[in-house]
C-alpha cells in the first residue's frame, strides 16, 4: 500500500471534544447530550439515538402499569439531563471513545396515596460510554446508572427511522417475527401489553435497510410506533417497583 493510503486509512477514526467517527459511523454529541448518528455508507442520520425516557410505574414484577383513573403521570426525558461534561475518554488506534457524565432528577418514589409522582426530586447519576472501533460496523453503548428512585421505569430509545409493522426479536432457540400492532382485546381480562421479551437483539427492517440493538441483559423491550409512521425501538434499562403482585 501506498503511504498516502495507510494516513487515509488511520485518518477513518477520529475523535474530538464531542465527536467520534470511523469509516461507518459519524457520531456528534450537543452540549444537551443530545446523540446523532450519521450512517456515512447509507447517508442516513440519526437523531435523538439512545433517548432516555422515564415514567412512573404502578405496577408489579410482572407487569409494569400506566396511571390509572385520578391518577398523574410525570415524565422525563433526555431534554431533563444535566450534562456534567462531555470528554474524548479512549484514543487508541482501533477504539475511540466519549464519556457523556449527566444527571437526571427524578421523584423519590410514588406518594403515598399512589396517585401521583412525589414532588421530591433525587438525582439519578448517568454515564454513557459511545464506543466506535476500526473496520467494525458497530456502534457500543455502555450506560452506567445509578439508580435512586422507586416506583419507575427507565428506557433508551433507538430511533430507526424505518417504517414497518413487524419486529424480530432473538429468542431461545428461535428468532421471533411479532407484529407491532396489538390485537384488538375488549373481552380479554388482561390488555395485551406493548412489551416483549428479547434475548440478544431485536431488529426492524424494510426493502433497503436493517436496524437492529443487540443487549446484554436487558430483555424486555417494545417497539414504538412515531407519529410519522417510524419505529423507535425502546430498551427497558430498569424498573424500580415495590410490589410482587397487587
């Protein structure tokens, strides 16, 4: 190979105060934390990519529940972070990665009445890890949370930007084809719920183009249908709740 094209070559992976890329991937980070993704083979991007969401959770281990009748949900999202700094952590020759260290307020728990969220905040420590290597298509999250509230769910949402009615998620021994839309249940004693089990991995897809986050660990997920007609495929990172069944 030529010398020019060994320096083209190491120049494919690149980091900066808020950014990191490789031959595949352009990843910009904004002093809110928000993260987009250029796919530089497709040149499609990305917005919002590992959006937070958190809502309350009146549920049980078995299920998690929405707020009822009289009863007063508060959410927050990625837009609520307090981004303590955004730092270049690794600058090797085949890995690069950003350190986004960020807070998150959250209510204490549910009141006592369980019908609202407590109007007493804590702070909920977060840091992402945004990882690109050399020759690898692939993007690594690493999300270290310290987790100081009750009765919550905590997702991250992956916006695909890929219209579809189906969802593949790993299974056993089976990869499982499910579709998005729920059935229709007026007569079932339980609604179906959006959520499902996952494995490894669950992927979206159309004509061009295949979407996919791979976990360890986290096995539920849902695939959420945008006002656009997009699926954004969101992972549950935890659910905090106090009851085994109510």
């Amino acid at each position: 190979e030529k010398p020019e094209e060994l320096v083209l070559k190491e120049n494919d992976l690149k980091l900066d105060v808020n950014s990191i890329e490789n031959q595949f991937y352009q990843i910009n980070v904004n002093l809110k934390g928000q993260i987009n993704v250029l796919d530089k083979i497709s040149d499609v991007l990305y917005e919002d990519i590992c959006f937070f969401e958190d809502v309350g959770d009146w549920g049980n281990e078995y299920d998690f529940s929405e707020p009822h009748e009289n009863q007063t949900d508060l959410k927050f999202t990625s837009e609520d972070l307090n981004i303590f700094e955004i730092l270049p952590l690794i600058d090797g020759l085949t890995q690069k990665t950003l350190k986004i260290r960020a807070n998150l307020n959250l209510p204490v728990s549910l009141s006592e009445d369980r019908y609202i969220r407590g109007e007493f905040l804590v702070s909920n420590l977060i840091d992402i890890y945004i990882t690109l290597y050399k020759d690898i298509k692939r993007i690594d999250f690493k999300i270290d949370l310290e987790n100081m509230s009750k009765d919550h769910r905590i997702r991250v949402l992956f916006p695909s930007k890929i219209k579809t009615r189906k969802v593949y998620s790993d299974g056993h021994f089976y990869v499982n084809p499910r579709d998005i839309d729920l059935p229709k249940a007026e007569k079932w004693a339980q609604k179906p719920l959006p959520t499902n089990h996952q494995k490894d991995f669950v992927s979206v897809s159309d004509n061009s183009r295949t979407f996919s986050v791979l976990n360890k660990g986290l096995p539920e997920y849902e695939a959420i249908i945008n006002e656009d007609g997009t699926i954004s495929l969101a992972i549950t990172l935890l659910r905090y709740i106090g009851w085994l069944s109510r």
